[in-house]
C-alpha cells in the first residue's frame, strides 16, 4: 500500500452506529462497519478516530474492531464542565467499552473547552492520564476561527486537528499549520471533504450557500478540465500537505471507503490547488449551514 494511503486515517463517527437503526433493505450498521474496519485493516490506514461514538456504540465497536489494534486509536474527552474526575471516568470507560487497556490519544473537542472555569483542571488530569500510560498523546482539535497556533503555543499538546481542505485553505495559507508543526506539534487534518459540499450538485446547495455556488462551479470545472474528480482531487490536495501527519476522512459505508483508499492510491492530479479555494465564510462553516 502507498505511503500516502497510510497516511489516512479514518473518523467512526459516520458509521451510523448511534441510532444502530437500519431500513430493511439496507445493511445494518454493524455490518457495514465490520466491513468499513476490515478495509482499514487491510490498507494499514494509520488512525482510527472514535470521537463522537458513546455508549454502546463504543461496545459495538469494541466487537468489531481487527485484533490485534494496529493502528492509532483517538478517544474524544468528556465535557470539562463536568469536572476532571467525570473525564477522567469517562475516559476510562471508553477504554473497557472498546476493549483496550490504553489508546494512543484523547483529543479535547474544542479549546473553549479549556478556557472554561474547569479547563485547567481537565488539562492537568488528562496529563495525569498520559503519565499513568493511558494515552500516549493529548490532542485538541480546533476551528479555524479558534487561533489554532495560539492554542498550540498556550497548551503544548501534543496533536493539534485542525480542518484544511481543498476548498477551506485558511490554515495553510496564512502558514499556521505550517508554524504548528514547526513547534513538534502534530498536525492531523479534518474536514477534508467540508461536509461534502464539493460533490454537491448546483441544485442540492444549501440556500445560505448560493453566494459561493459560481466559485463552486468553478472548482468543478477546472477539477474536471485537469481530468480529475472531486473525491480524488480533494484527497489529493489534502494528503499532499507536508504539515500533516494524517489525514482523517468519514465514510458511511465499505464501498465509500474502497472508492476513498482507490482515489488516494492514485497519483495526485496536476491542478493549481492555489486557484480552487473559496473565502465564502458560511460556506466554510457548516455549523453555519441549514439542512
């Protein structure tokens, strides 16, 4: 498998087994997610983030996941405004629900989370968790409205995940990611397909979106003219980026990751990535979107 395959990483949020609800025609979440793992498994993608599964979920996914682990889990950490003794609970609760005894990494979901009245407590215990071997890392993950070279500099985590994509180039562009990484701090890219708005057809673009639609269309065609598509083109870009440690990507199902590894096992498409970013800040926000 080529190197940059390797460097995908997957997000299990996507695998649909929180509502653990399956039409009768269709496959039922468990197994399309035995099957999502298995091809991790087989192209040696090397991150398996499971923030955003909880619960039960987390045990199903426990049950599904290839042993031996090879590649490197991501927890999410609990809520700060519960105090540091719930994360720390909760953190290890994941743990024996996933059926691991450590994982490589905790990720906190937003640094807001830090500045609250419980952030620095959250903090210190998550490094309380590292030192008992636990985690190998702690990471935040970041907006790219959150200052993510700030964090990196106040914090000194260990990974910082942050969104970069074709079309969201804000944080390569204005060299962040670059001096993040400069500081030994690793970089794992997010948000790579933003929300899937790229493969979105003119008709299906939400209505706050219609002010970047012609900048869109426009980085259809010139994808097109390159003889190109937009899976390949975006992953294209994304795993290109010298930043980054890893890529994360979300799938739904097997074959939207056998078209995903397919599309990175390919040589990159010769196109000016410069020219295909958009500065459209609802459309690069989909916390700003309405379905």
């Amino acid at each position: 498998m080529s190197l940059t395959v390797s460097k995908l990483g997957l997000a299990a949020a996507q695998f649909g087994l929180d509502g653990m609800n399956a039409s009768p025609r269709s496959r039922s979440p468990e197994i399309e997610a035995r099957d999502i793992l298995s091809i991790a498994a087989r192209a040696r993608l090397s991150v398996l983030d499971v923030s955003g599964v909880y619960g039960r979920s987390e045990s199903v996914l426990g049950d599904l996941i290839p042993r031996p682990v090879s590649c490197r889990v991501t927890l999410a950490a609990a809520r700060a405004d519960r105090g540091p003794d719930f994360v720390e609970a909760e953190a290890r609760a994941s743990l024996r629900r996933l059926g691991l005894e450590r994982a490589d990494t905790i990720v906190v979901q937003s640094p807001s989370e830090l500045f609250g009245a419980h952030g620095p407590a959250m903090w210190d215990r998550l490094h309380r968790l590292r030192e008992q071997g636990l985690f190998r890392n702690i990471g935040i993950s970041a907006h790219a409205t959150d200052d993510p070279v700030g964090v990196a500099r106040r914090f000194k985590p260990d990974i910082i995940q942050a969104p970069a994509s074709l079309l969201d180039q804000r944080l390569l562009a204005d060299g962040s990611l670059q001096r993040i990484a400069g500081m030994g701090v690793e970089v794992q890219l997010r948000s790579i397909f933003l929300n899937g708005l790229l493969f979105l057809p003119p008709d299906r673009v939400p209505a706050q979106l219609k002010g970047a639609s012609g900048r869109l269309s426009r980085v259809r065609r010139m994808i097109a003219e390159g003889r190109s598509d937009p899976l390949q083109a975006a992953l294209g870009f994304a795993l290109s980026r010298p930043e980054a440690s890893a890529v994360i990507v979300g799938v739904t199902s097997a074959a939207e990751l056998s078209a995903v590894v397919a599309a990175a096992s390919s040589p990159p498409p010769d196109l000016d990535w410069d020219e295909m970013a958009i500065d459209d800040p609802v459309a690069l926000d989909p916390r700003r979107w309405v379905a």
